[in-house]
C-alpha cells in the first residue's frame, strides 16, 4: 500500500509541489467521494482480515489512522524528501510506522490520556 501510494505520489512530485504550496487547501471534503471511500474500504477490509493481529479494537478508528498516516507521511516524502534517505528507506519508515500503530502497544497512550482527563 505504501509503495502504491508513493509511486502514484511520484508521477509527478513537482506538481504535487506546486499544488501543496499554492493551492493548500484545495483538497475536496472526504465525505461521498467514492475514490477516498474506496481506498478507506480496501484498507478496512485489510485490516478486518488481520483483525487478531491489530491491537488496536476500534477497525474504524485503526483504518482512519492508517489512511490519514500513509497519506501525511506520502506527501510530505514527495513534497519535502529528506535529503540524506533513500526512496526504499522511506517507504520502510512508512511501513514501519504504520505497523507500529497496527500490532504496537496502546496501554502507554491510553494510560497517559486518561490520568489527564
């Protein structure tokens, strides 16, 4: 999924650029589009099939998470690349967070969001 989103990414990084720059905001609201409810339903799907390996209970949540990860963490590798990594290098710190998310610990984060609420 990662190196799908980034080779699609790459086809053209300078326009991505250029838009990220000028147009920021010009992303179209995610609700009805049937593109990005594609993407989140496979990705959904995706998970749900590996549900007894996700530590995360919510898969609604876990997808959003997932989703909103790959497509940040994509952008900002086409848009702003950091200058000493490799594209491979990238796209395994991409996966490598996202599974981090996915069979990671949760006990930590909830722990501290709950002693501040």
């Amino acid at each position: 999924m990662v190196r799908a989103w980034l080779a699609a990414h790459l086809v053209d990084p300078e326009l991505h650029r250029v838009l990220e720059r000028d147009l920021p905001f010009l992303d179209p609201p995610h609700d009805g589009n049937p593109s990005d409810q594609s993407i989140f339903d496979r990705v959904r799907r995706l998970l749900e099939e590996r549900c007894d390996q996700i530590t995360l209970t919510d898969r609604g949540l876990a997808t959003w998470v997932v989703v909103n990860m790959v497509k940040s963490l994509v952008h900002a590798a086409v848009i702003e690349p950091p200058r000493l990594a490799a594209l491979a290098d990238i796209e395994c710190a991409i996966t490598d967070a996202v599974m981090g998310v996915l069979v990671g610990t949760t006990t930590i984060a909830r722990s501290v969001v709950e002693e501040t609420t």
